[in-house]
C-alpha cells in the first residue's frame, strides 16, 4: 500500500439512505484507511465542503491550523 500526499479526484461517493458514505477503493488505499480507522468529518457549511480526517492527522492539521491563524495575526498587526 502506497501513502500519497497530493490532491487528487478519487471519483465520487454517493450518501445511502442512513447517511452513509462509501468510500473508494482506490482512495482508501491510497490514504492508507483500513477498516476499524476513525475519520473526523470536518466541513465548511457556507462553502458545501466536506472533509474526512484520520484520527492520527488530527493533532497534525490542528497545528497547521493554528500556526496559518498566529501568521495572519501577524501580518495583519505589521
């Protein structure tokens, strides 16, 4: 199994009666999820997104996040 870190169209997923989504294939083995993975839905109601977030990435996209605000604080003070 291959981990790749770009962006990339994995096809389309279709939301089933009880709100489940199935993931593809190809997506999950090329982001490295296995079945028993727990996956953060995080999103962006006004803009219609959507994102899934492995459980270990958490505390890493948490970080990315709060150094990009404490940037933007920054430069907005300069």
């Amino acid at each position: 199994m291959v981990c790749m870190y770009e962006k990339k169209l994995f096809g389309t997923a279709t939301v089933g009666t009880k709100g489940q989504v199935v993931i593809p294939a190809t997506a999950r083995d090329e982001l490295c999820i296995k079945t028993g993975d727990r996956l953060y839905v995080v999103g962006s109601p006004a803009k219609g997104v959507v994102m899934l977030l492995r459980e270990d990435k958490l505390e890493k996209f948490i970080e990315h996040m709060s150094l990009n605000v404490e940037m933007l604080k920054k430069l907005k003070k300069a």
